[in-house]
C-alpha cells in the first residue's frame, strides 16, 4: 500500500523522497545517494517543471532516478532536464562536470548513425575530454536531432527519447562495470542498441558422448540473446572467462571449450 500511495503523489519532490526511501531500504547506497543529491539541492522542488532549476548533477540525478524507478508520470520533466542537459555542452564547464556530460554522450553514440554522429559533431566530441574543445553548437544539434526522432511530434513527449532513457538506466544498473569507461558491459551497449532481446539463454553442454568425455568440456560462462524482431540472424553471445571478468561479445564458435577446438570429432558433437 505505502508502494501504490507513494506512485500516486504529484510532485517531483515525493517522487524522489520515496526514491531515497526505497534505495536506503533494500541497501543500494549508489542509488540513494545519487537521489538524495536531488532531494537535499532542490528543497521544496515544485511539480510545475517550468520553474525547474538544475545544474549539471542535479538534471543528472533527476534523470537516473526518475527512469531508474520507471517513473511515468515524471518522464516529461526527466526528459526536459536531459536535453537542457545536453545543451549544456556549448558552455564553458567546470572540470568536474566532465565525467557527467560524456556519461548521457557515449550512450547517444551508440543509437546515432554514423553519418549523424559526423554531422553533428559527437564522433569529434567523444574523442576529447575537454568540453571546451567540443565543436561549438553541439549542444544545440543534438537537441535538434533527439526532437527529429520523436515518432508522434504531435503528442506530448518523446517516445524515442523515453525509451532511450529508460534503456540506458536499466543498463547501468543491470550491467554495471564499474572499470569500463560506458558503466556497463558489452550487454549494456547492446541493451541500449536494441532493447530488450526476444529471448535469452545460457548455452550449456547436455550430450552425454561429451559428458563422459576425460576431456574437461568447459563451456564459458555465456548469455545467447535472440533478437527476432530485428532480423533473423541478429543473435548476440557474451562471453567472460572468470566471474571477475566482464562479459564480452563474442562468436558462436566461442563457445566450443577450448579442449575440443583440435578435436574435429569431439567439435561436430558439440555442434
């Protein structure tokens, strides 16, 4: 009931104070402390998102946790702050926001096509770390783009947007990577690409003439993601070798144990 109740609430400010709640509640300290640095800047924060003023962390944490929670009714505000977010680029920003700004880039580069990536400059700007060397007018390109890839421009939001949003919180939680440069692993980028696969699986091996082999006949640990609607060969396998390890896209042919790949009977039972 405390659940339903607190989804119900109108406001920016009770949204993100029962974020704070939940995350310290089921013991996530990344999520409440990014959520309460919206709570505790923005005291008294009104719903109206026209009188909204954020900086660079704040539109940041608004945006993680309102997509991170599946927050509906607060996308239109979440989606605002990134873009004014996104415009942020043609300023001149402190050092430390840096880190923020490349955060909401790299994911944008990962669903543009490459000649729009040229066109608006982000292939050039994703190859600086200094945002006073981003091509000038980026910000506004890229705002401009994200409004040329709303699907229903007459309707209220950006489906595309939302959807991109979304697809990019659940990747940073899901596929977390803590020493990659994205935040995620390779499924992340994949995740935020195409969404969610049509099916996944884990490829193990079941038939018996392998089983009794003296051979250890080790499959790596994988993930098989299957994405029928895209096409009828878009299949994608992860890979890591150690639990320590991140996953990694690979092959099919990966995923025959290493003992095997010199045994050509031993391969074709596998197969």
């Amino acid at each position: 009931m405390l659940l339903i109740a607190m989804r119900r609430t109108r406001t920016i400010l009770a949204s993100i104070a029962w974020s704070v709640l939940y995350w310290r509640l089921v013991g996530n300290p990344l999520h409440a402390q990014q959520a309460s640095l919206l709570a505790d800047a923005t005291p008294g924060l009104p719903a109206d998102s026209s009188g909204l003023e954020l900086d660079v962390f704040e539109a940041d944490a608004l945006i993680w946790a309102v997509f991170s929670d599946l927050e509906v009714m607060h996308y239109d505000t979440a989606t605002q702050s990134y873009l004014w977010l996104l415009s942020q680029v043609d300023h001149s920003r402190a050092p430390e926001e840096t880190p923020i700004l490349l955060k909401h880039l790299r994911p944008l580069a990962m669903i543009m096509p490459p000649p729009d990536q040229a066109k608006t400059g982000l292939d050039a700007a994703l190859k600086q770390d200094d945002p006073t060397r981003f091509p000038p007018g980026l910000g506004t390109r890229l705002v401009l783009w994200w409004q040329q890839q709303d699907p229903l421009p007459a309707t209220p939001g950006n489906q595309r947007l939302e959807e991109h949003l979304t697809r990019d919180a659940f990747a940073l939680h899901k596929y977390a990577q803590e020493n990659d440069i994205r935040g995620f692993d390779d499924r992340g980028e994949i995740y935020i690409r195409l969404g969610k696969p049509s099916r996944s699986k884990q490829v193990t091996i079941k038939k018996s003439a392998l089983l009794v082999s003296p051979h250890s006949s080790k499959v790596p640990e994988n993930e098989f993601w299957v994405y029928k609607h895209v096409g009828y060969d878009a299949h994608y396998v992860f890979l890591r070798k150690t639990p320590k390890q991140a996953f990694e896209l690979g092959y099919a042919t990966d995923l025959i144990p290493q003992d095997l790949r010199n045994g050509r009977r031993k391969t074709a039972l596998l197969l």
